[in-house]
C-alpha cells in the first residue's frame, strides 16, 4: 500500500508499507542508525541499546515474515525517507488481536511537520484494513510521552496486578528439551 499526502507546511511525502526484499535501502538504514542514536542520547529507558538491536538481516527477516511491519515516510521530490514507523502484533484470548507501534521516529530535519501524526494514522489504516485488532498500543520511551500525549494517548501504564518478565540470554541454554 502505498500514499502520497502533503504535511501540514507543504512538504509532499510518500507513505508505504515495505514488504518486499531489499526493504531496508542504505537511506532508510541510516534513518535506523540516527534512531539508535537518539535513543541512546536521549531515552534512559533502552540502556545498552546498542548492544542488543537487531542487524539488518534480522530486520530484513522479520519484515520479510511479517513479524515486523516497516512503514515509511519518503520527500516525494528527493525519494530520500525522513521517517519511519515500526509495528508488530500479538495475539490473546482474552484481547484479540492487538497491535504494537514499537518504532516511530523522524529525521531531525524533517520534525514539526506532522510526519509522525500522518504515519500512525497511515498505518493504521493499513493494518484496519487488513486486520481485526481491537487495541493499538504505543511501546515508547520516556522522550516521547509528551508527543504522544499531545496526539490524545492515554497513558495506560502496567497495571499492578500484570507483570512483564524477561528471560535472561543463558535461559535457553539450560532448559532440556525431552
């Protein structure tokens, strides 16, 4: 699927969902270098990021698999993107199908222009489309809370009496399959 919109000072943009081989060109890979960074510089919540983000071809497997769903924002005059939007879904009995944007950024030149309003609203549409999720659930980092409590969010937190556990590295190592 694929969008051509203006911004809201005139820039035209293309939107589109990336699901082919060779999704993730060398412009949109160093899209993804300057949000590592900015992750780092400013989000204390993703501590060591950079030692545990994917490579490119985990990325390029789970977009390829659609275990991770890339959609982008180009300048329809240079072809260049100057943002992206990542999201992914689970699935429960209790909620159904639930969709997770894990990943909004946009490049620093390109911010105050309601790129990242337009590609959560683009890829909402997309994915309404296509799935039947009845909640859509935004993963961010303490940087982005005011952004998105700005775009009417709501704050839900973890609930008390809901824990999320991570498995340590070496889990796998010691559990005997028989």
């Amino acid at each position: 699927m694929m969008e051509d919109i203006a911004t809201n000072i005139g820039l035209h943009i293309r939107l589109e969902l990336c699901e082919k081989e060779g999704t993730l060109t060398e412009p949109i890979l160093q899209l993804f270098e300057q949000y590592f960074q900015h992750l780092e510089r400013n989000d204390k919540t993703f501590n060591g990021i950079a030692e545990n983000r994917p490579s490119v071809a985990e990325i390029q497997d789970a977009i390829k698999s659609n275990l991770y769903r890339l959609f982008t924002a180009c300048d329809s005059s240079t072809k260049q993107p100057v943002g992206f939007l990542g999201l992914h879904f689970s699935y429960s009995t209790f909620n159904g199908c639930q969709a997770y944007i894990s990943d909004v950024f946009v490049g620093e030149d390109h911010r105050g222009q309601n790129i990242g309003q337009i590609l959560i609203e683009f890829a909402l549409k997309t994915i309404k489309a296509s799935h039947n999720c009845t909640n859509y659930i935004l993963l961010v980092g303490a940087d982005c809370k005011g952004y998105f409590e700005k775009l009417g969010a709501e704050n839900v937190n973890i609930v008390e009496a809901f824990y999320q556990f991570v498995l340590p590295e070496n889990y796998f190592k010691t559990v005997v399959v028989q």
